[in-house]
C-alpha cells in the first residue's frame, strides 16, 4: 500500500510539473514597460535623424552663400591680368646707373681729350703741336677730373634716356590698368587690378629715384673736382710763398746792401 501510495506521488509531481512548464506567465507592468523603452528609442532615433536633416539644411545654406559670395565676389584664381608679367620684368630689371664709386675707377684720361659729346664739343686730343711744328704729349694727369666729370654726365644721360622710354611705357601701363578697373564686375578682380595699379605707380617712382641718384652723381663728382681745384690753388700759393721767401733769403745772402754813403774820389 505504501508502494502505491509514493508512485502515485511521483506522478503526481511530474504531471504537474509538466503542466507548469506548457502554461505562458503574463506581467502587464513589464510588457508596458517594454513598449515605453522602445518608444523612447524611437524617439531618440527620429531626433537623430532630425538633426542630420538639419545639418545638412545648414551645410546646403552655407554652401549655397560661398556661391552666392563667389558670384559677387569672384574667384580669385579666374582673373587674369595681362600687365602683371610686364611689371614684374620691369621691377626685376637691374638699374641702369652706376655707382660713383665704379665710375671714378673706370675714370680714363685720355678719353677726356677725345671726348666731343657726340660732337657737341671739340676734342682736344692726345697730342699738340707747337709753332715750331714739335709734336707735344699732352700729360693725362690733369684731365681725370674732367674724365670723372664726364664719365658721371654719360652715366646722368643713359639714366635719364633710359628712364623716360620706361615711364612712357609705364604710365601706359597705368592707364590701361586703370581701364580694367572701371570695367571690373568682380571684387577680386578690383583687388587685383589695385595691386597691379600699386606696383605699376612704384616702378615709375622708382625711375625718379634712378635719375636722380645719377644726378647727384654727376653733381658730387663737380662738387669734388671743385674742391680738388680749390686744394691746388691754395697749395700752389703756399709753395709759391715758400718759394719766393727763400729766395728773398738767398738774394739777401748773396748781395748785401750799402748801409754807408757812397764816397768819391776828390782831386
């Protein structure tokens, strides 16, 4: 009887626990609380999206000002003006003038007697000759300030011809820079053809500057020749009274003077 009593016992407990597991446990609060996580998700995901909507709303608007502001604007890049190489050629373009330090070293004699000024004046030439028909060597020495003088007056005028052909085809420059800039429709063509007008109005100041650093050239070099006149006029007068003085002592030795009456013979 007690053998019939645990196996009904055992089956008992395994019917029911077979029944246990085939039954579906259902929590309203743990369901509601899954379809409010997966609201939340949702919404979070769609203001997400929101603002990558937004972002890209933005970079279109600030893409579509940078056009708006390259058609006001211009490109850069796009304007080309044909004066920029000549003005570049011209500032890169070494000075005519020469330094007064090379034009003294380069200082020739006997190219001062030749020198006519391309027939403006009469050669002097290396040579003379005497009444007496004697061929005379003309000593170089006093003519290399003359030469220096000349040498600065070629160095003025080849500055100065030079200078003025570049202005004229400066000041062409200028005007024809100055018509684009009336006819610019872009702000970065203005800019550019403002920088060309500025580069274009220093190389024809900087013409000015050549003549006149030739000027002062030939200018110092009279000033010092004069000066250099003056110094051998004020030397020669001191050997001259030098000179004379000694030899005022030497007649003095040699002829004495009478400091008595002269006496005549009487009958």
């Amino acid at each position: 009887m007690k053998k019939v009593i645990a196996i009904t016992a055992a089956l008992c407990a395994f019917g029911v626990s077979r029944l246990q597991a085939q039954w579906v446990v259902y929590d309203p609060a743990v369901h509601t609380q899954q379809i409010l996580d997966t609201a939340q998700e949702i919404a979070k995901y769609i203001e997400m999206i929101n603002n990558q909507v937004q972002q890209i709303q933005t970079l279109t608007s600030q893409l579509n000002e940078f056009k708006h502001y390259e058609d006001l604007f211009g490109d850069p890049k796009s304007v080309l003006l044909a004066t920029v190489k000549p003005l570049t050629d011209d500032l890169r373009k070494s000075e005519l003038g020469v330094t007064l330090t090379t034009l003294e070293g380069a200082v020739d004699a006997g190219q001062a007697m030749l020198y006519n000024a391309s027939g403006l004046y009469h050669s002097v030439g290396t040579t003379f000759t005497t009444p007496n028909g004697q061929t005379v060597t003309r000593q170089q020495a006093p003519y290399l300030p003359v030469a220096a003088v000349q040498k600065t007056t070629d160095n003025y005028l080849a500055v100065s011809t030079d200078a003025t052909a570049r202005r004229v085809a400066l000041k062409q420059k200028i005007a024809a820079a100055t018509d684009q800039l009336k006819a610019a429709t872009t702000d970065a063509e203005v800019q550019k053809l403002t920088g060309v007008l500025i580069g274009l109005s220093s190389a024809l100041n900087n013409t000015d500057y050549e003549i006149n650093q030739a000027t002062t050239s030939a200018v110092v070099q009279d000033i010092a020749n004069r000066n250099d006149a003056q110094r051998q006029i004020e030397a020669k007068k001191e050997q001259q009274h030098a000179e004379f003085t000694e030899a005022v002592r030497k007649y003095g030795q040699t002829f004495r003077l009478l400091n008595e009456p002269t006496q005549f013979p009487t009958r």
